[in-house]
C-alpha cells in the first residue's frame, strides 16, 4: 500500500469543502490550478457545479490509518453528459436502446474544462505508483457499489492514464492544439521560426485589428476590477445563449474566482472607444497558460485570434511559461502555431457487452486520431529548421 504494510481505507465526501484545503492542494501540488482546492471550491460554493445541475460532487479520499490525506480523485455523480467534451452520447443511446441504463454515471473529471492533469491526486511523500494503484481500485469499488454503469476519467495526465490501462480500463485519444515556447524573447522571434506565408499572415490579422481601434489588455490580480467580470460574464452569457444553450458558470463563480486565485487568473479584455467588447478567460499554471472561455458582443475580423490565440502567445512569452493550451477544437489554430497533441480519457464499465463495444470503438477512434494527427503534422507552419 502507499506507506509500507500501513492500512489505508477509501471514502467518498459530497463536498470540497469537507477536505481541509492544505491536505488536498499537497496532493493536487502546484502545476495545474483546475485541481486545487480553491477551483473546484469556486465551482461548488457558487452552484455551478451541484446536484441540481446534474453534477453531484463524489470526491474519493484515500487515507492512512492516522488520517493522513494519501490520495483523492475529484468525482461527480452525473445524469447527462453536458459540460464533458469527451463526448459518450452515442454509447449512452446504444446503451438503452438496448434495454439498459447508462445513467447515473461516475465522471473523474474537472467540470467544464478540458484541460489535461492530474486525476489521481498522490501527495508527495506517498509511493506514486502503489498510490495510483489504490486509488483505481477504490475507484472501481465505488463504482460497483453504488451500482451505476460506468466510471469515466477525462484528460488524465499520460501516467494516470497509463495506469488505468495497465488495470483494463478501456483507453480512449483524443487530440488538442497546444503551443510551445521554444525560449523566446519576443513575439517576433516566435514568427520568425514560421515559413513567410504564415508570418505575414499573422502580422496581417494582428494590424487589423489594431487597425479597427480595438485595443487588447491582459489584466491579472488586482488589476482586475468587478467591472471587467461584469463585461466578461455579459461575453460569456452571450455565447452560450447563442451557441450552446445554457450557460454552466455562474457569476458568483467569477467573483469567487477573482477572490480566492486572482493571481492565476488572466483576462484578456478587448476594448473599443474605452468600451469592453470581447474577452477571453485564462488561467496561470506553474509552466502554462490555459485558455478556458471567450465571448464577444460584437464581430470583429480576426479579434477572435487575437484575444484567445495571439494575446495568450504573448503573455506565455513575456511571463516565461513554456506552453499554452487553447482549449478544444480548433484544426484552424494549428496555422497560427499551435501544434496537434494528444489527449487522453479512461473508461471503467461494468457490463460486458457495452464495455466490449465501447473498447473496439476506442480503438478504431484512436487509429484515426493517430492518422489524422499525423497529417497535421504535415501542415505545420513552422520552418523545417525550428521544429
């Protein structure tokens, strides 16, 4: 077990905030600010994340017999698959199509952020490998205990990931658009590891629009104000009423946000005439810029790539941090720098005939993902000498 011969026992609590913070941030450690305590409390205090938006919170606890905080795996009970982008709607209709019922269902995950990290929370001094270990078997008996029809843990770290595999959990890729800093100093020395087409082109689309009178500021810490989270919410709500229905987060979860991890936060504002127009939400990592929402009221050429694409380039750049990671979608952003990278998600299902279908279906999926990425490989805009 995690600690030589000492017995440790798993449990499940409903909220966060029956944790003491210090002992799961020592476990969650300090690289990706989605898995700390103070996210996943801004989720559940302002009720974007609850059981009444089908996201029951059911985060596993593995302790020492002395109470030691071992490992945790933040987890919801679920009733749909909203808010995932790790899609399981067909397997879930096949499912009960054939008699069964696929929901409630187990998610491993953090709520409506595609972001890659860790899943299985160790702290430091326990032995990684035998900790991962008791957390996927505690997984796995909590999900057969509690009688769903699945677990499901998306973008896991490669180690997490890996281990699951290793215990026969079906394995499923998936693919992103990252960029990374190759040590540069400036956003010009970025462009100038691109082939010409593609540098003019981004010079092109960054004077247009300086050249429309939108001005672009990156604010952080106390330099962002209620008014600008105000301005970011009114973007947000606007693209979700138009795009994909109802919004997840609250407003209260920005205020909570800015209260509790202001200095992680990096809001890119677009302003014209003094007025906010368009925004994009990032958070700060220990070596990278994550980009999470954007939202505009207004449609200016190229502003999108500006505010989501170019912006947090330019921060990564002048902060040090070695890479960004823009979110989902995107085969667009891979001519503005941004390079195909896989992504990763693991499936532990109890009944036979769905997990047998689903894992030849991953494996099929995985084939093409592997093909498709190798071919954006070939449409990099990257110079031969800089890749």
């Amino acid at each position: 077990m995690p600690d030589s011969g000492e017995a440790v026992t798993a449990r499940v609590v409903e909220k966060i905030a029956d944790v003491t913070p210090a002992a799961w941030d020592r476990c969650a450690g300090a690289d990706n600010p989605f898995v700390g305590h103070r996210f996943l409390s801004a989720l559940e205090a302002s009720g974007s994340v609850s059981a009444e938006q089908g996201w029951l919170p059911q985060h596993l606890l593995l302790e020492s017999s002395g109470g030691k905080l071992l490992g945790a795996v933040p987890m919801y009970l679920k009733g749909h698959s909203y808010g995932e982008y790790v899609f399981d709607w067909g397997w879930a209709d096949a499912f009960e199509r054939a008699g069964g019922r696929y929901y409630p269902k187990l998610q491993a995950a953090v709520p409506f952020s595609p972001v890659t990290g860790p899943r299985l929370l160790i702290d430091p001094d326990a032995s990684a490998d035998e900790t991962r270990r008791a957390l996927i078997a505690a997984l796995q008996t909590v999900t057969d205990r509690m009688g769903v029809s699945s677990l499901h843990v998306t973008f896991p770290s490669r180690a997490d990931w890996e281990a699951m595999g290793a215990a026969g959990w079906i394995q499923r890729m998936g693919r992103q658009f990252h960029w990374h800093n190759r040590g540069y100093e400036t956003f010009d020395a970025f462009l100038e590891t691109l082939t010409s087409r593609k540098r003019k082109s981004i010079r092109k689309e960054r004077r247009e629009v300086a050249a429309q009178g939108v001005v672009m500021q990156a604010l952080t810490g106390r330099e962002i104000e209620p008014r600008h989270w105000d301005a970011f919410y009114r973007f947000y709500v606007d693209t979700y009423d138009r795009k994909w229905g109802r919004p997840y987060l609250t407003r209260d979860f920005f205020d909570r946000l800015s209260g509790t991890m202001a200095d992680s936060v990096v809001l890119v504002l677009a302003e014209l005439d003094g007025e906010p127009i368009a925004g994009a939400l990032n958070l700060r990592g220990s070596d990278a810029l994550f980009g999470r929402n954007w939202g505009s009221t207004a449609d200016f050429k190229f502003l999108h790539f500006e505010a989501c694409y170019y912006q947090a380039i330019d921060f990564a750049i002048a902060h040090g941090l070695q890479r960004v990671e823009a979110g989902t979608q995107g085969p667009h952003k891979i001519q503005r720098g941004y390079i195909p990278v896989p992504t990763y998600s693991a499936h532990y299902i109890q009944h036979r005939g769905l997990s047998d279908a689903v894992a030849r279906f991953c494996a099929e999926e995985t084939r093409e993902t592997e093909q498709e990425m190798a071919y954006l490989e070939t449409q990099s805009p990257y110079k031969a000498c800089a890749t």
